[in-house]
C-alpha cells in the first residue's frame, strides 16, 4: 500500500513539474531557427516530388488512353477491298 502510495505521488509530481523540457527549436516553437527552416523546406520538397510524380503517372495513363482509343478507330475503319485477281482465261488444246 505505502509503495502504491509513492509510486502515485512521484507520478503526479513528474505530472506537474513546470521544469522545461530539453526538446529540439521545432518542439519548443523556434520558427526562425535553421532547423525549423530545413524541416520546412523538406516538406515542400516531398510535396513537390510527391505531386510531380502523381501528375506524371496521370498524364501516361491518359496519353495510353487516347492511343488506345485512336488505334481502335482506326482498326474500326473497313479497310478497301483488294482488287480480285483476273479470271484466267487458258484454253487447253
């Protein structure tokens, strides 16, 4: 019981301790820092890369798209008939 009792008061003390936590210029609020402004800028990058690949990806199922469609138009169109070869005419003596 006495060690529940402890264990209880060391928790809510740590709970409620004002001491300041060591944390990185990101985690405290430093906006003007370098770190803070690397990690922005590797942001961008990811969604810059992340989007260009996705529009790249849309624009290749589109070009497929349309050639599909344009090489079924064009297997679709009839095809002029082949001229028939002339009767032979042969006479056999």
């Amino acid at each position: 019981m006495i060690r529940r009792v402890l264990l209880t008061t060391a928790a809510a003390g740590a709970a409620l301790s004002t001491i300041p936590a060591h944390a990185c210029p990101v985690c405290v609020g430093n906006t003007d820092s370098e770190l803070a402004k690397g990690a922005a800028s590797g942001i961008l990058m990811l969604l810059i890369l992340t989007y260009t690949l996705l529009v790249g990806v849309g624009g290749i199922a589109t070009f497929w798209a349309i050639r599909a469609r344009r090489l079924r138009m064009h297997n679709a169109r009839p095809q002029p008939a082949a001229a028939s070869p002339a009767p032979c005419s042969s006479t056999t003596s």
